[in-house]
C-alpha cells in the first residue's frame, strides 16, 4: 500500500492528476453523475455524504455542483491531493469538510450516503474489508454506497493493458501498452468482480449491483443494511 501512496506525493504526478485521471477513466465525468443520481435516490434533500479518497476533488466538485443541499466530508491520506481538492471545492468550501487521513479519521456519521472511488484498488484484501466496514459503520441503514476502481474479469493482464492503451489516446503503442498492463496487475491488488461483490456482502451491505464496467473497471452500488 505504502508504495502506492507515495505516487501521490509526487509533485509531478499531482499536477497532473485531473487530466490524466479524466484521460485514463473511460466516462470519467459520467461516473461522478451516476454516483450521485444513484446515492440522491436514497439520501433526503440536505444529505451528509462521506467521499472515501478524496484526493483530487473531481467527485466532490461534481457532486456539489449536481446537489447544491448537500453537505460533504472528505477523507484522504495524501495531504498533496487534499490541496488539490480544497482548489477542485473552492466554490463550495462551506460545504466541504476534507480530513487527512483514512476512513477512520472521519466522523462516526451517521451518513445519509458514500462514495469510494478509484481507491480500493491500491488496497490488499484485508484493507478493503475493513475499509468497507468502517465506511459501513458510518452510513444510516438504507444509505447508499458507490464505489468504482480497476476490478477486471477474466485475463487481468489483458483487460489492464487494454485500459492501458485507452488512456495513452488516439496511437496507443500495442508493445508498451501490454508490457504496462502486466506490471499492473502484478503490482496492484486486484480483485474479481465476483469478490468484489463477496467483500460488500462480507461488510454488510445488500443489494449489491453493478452498474459500470469499462475495461478494467467496474463499479457497483450497494446499500447498507
């Protein structure tokens, strides 16, 4: 995990982060309107929403700019990202609180919704679980989790190379994107959309359904029992 986290203290990675994240993410700014239409069918018009790795601030931009009611708390364990988020929510500052750490930094809620995106990816199984539960603990019952991150099904070596070449644009090199996928799948933790799904379960969340796959990626919506 260690060693994930420290890409994002690197100035240069940092300062690219927006662009290179929109580039890389298929549907990237369609992602962050589905996470909000799917948590605002269950959340009251003035929600209390919990961003898990709100590193960037992309998500906390869209959701507040969507939901002008809604209040929001930020967690992330890069204070480098944090400086980038407090830029993204610089408009909606008084409704943004962004705490430095992980998710057992934020308040104990209870929150009316939850998002988690980009983030378990760089996780190893055991931290997934537990962050799911910590997240889990800080929800009402019936609120509403959204999270999104690399799960590829099948040849992950293949799928991760695949979004590999998406994001290097118009002329992807096959050879380069190939060789980078492979690093990846061997480097990140990564997970079957099936345990996936085991691991929302296991935290105690129901309902379980996914509602985005792009390449490598998917992305479910769960609600807390």
């Amino acid at each position: 995990m260690q060693d994930h986290r420290s890409h994002f203290t690197d100035p240069a990675a940092v300062a690219c982060y927006a662009t290179d994240t929109s580039r890389k993410v298929p549907g990237l700014a369609d992602l962050h309107r589905m996470a909000m239409l799917l948590l605002a069918e269950a959340a009251p018009p003035a929600a209390q929403v919990l961003v898990v790795g709100a590193g960037g601030g992309l998500e906390l931009k869209a959701m507040a700019t969507a939901q002008p009611d809604w209040r929001f708390t930020g967690v992330d364990p890069s204070p480098a990202m944090l400086d980038l988020a407090r830029q993204a929510v610089a408009p909606f500052a008084d409704r943004v609180q962004l705490v430095a750490g992980i998710v057992d930094q934020a308040s104990a809620g209870p929150f009316d919704g939850a998002t988690c995106l980009l983030t378990l990816h760089f996780l190893e199984r055991s931290e997934r679980l537990r962050t799911l539960q910590e997240i889990h603990r800080r929800l009402r019952p019936g609120a509403r989790l959204v999270v999104a991150h690399h799960s590829p099904g099948g040849d992950a070596e293949r799928w991760m190379a695949r979004s590999v070449a998406f994001g290097a644009g118009a002329n992807p090199d096959p050879s380069s994107a190939t060789a980078t996928g492979k690093l990846m799948a061997q480097r990140l933790p990564l997970v079957s959309p099936s345990e996936e799904e085991g691991l929302l379960r296991a935290a105690g969340f129901a309902d379980v359904e996914m509602f985005y796959a792009a390449f490598s990626f998917r992305g479910w919506v769960a609600v807390a029992g």
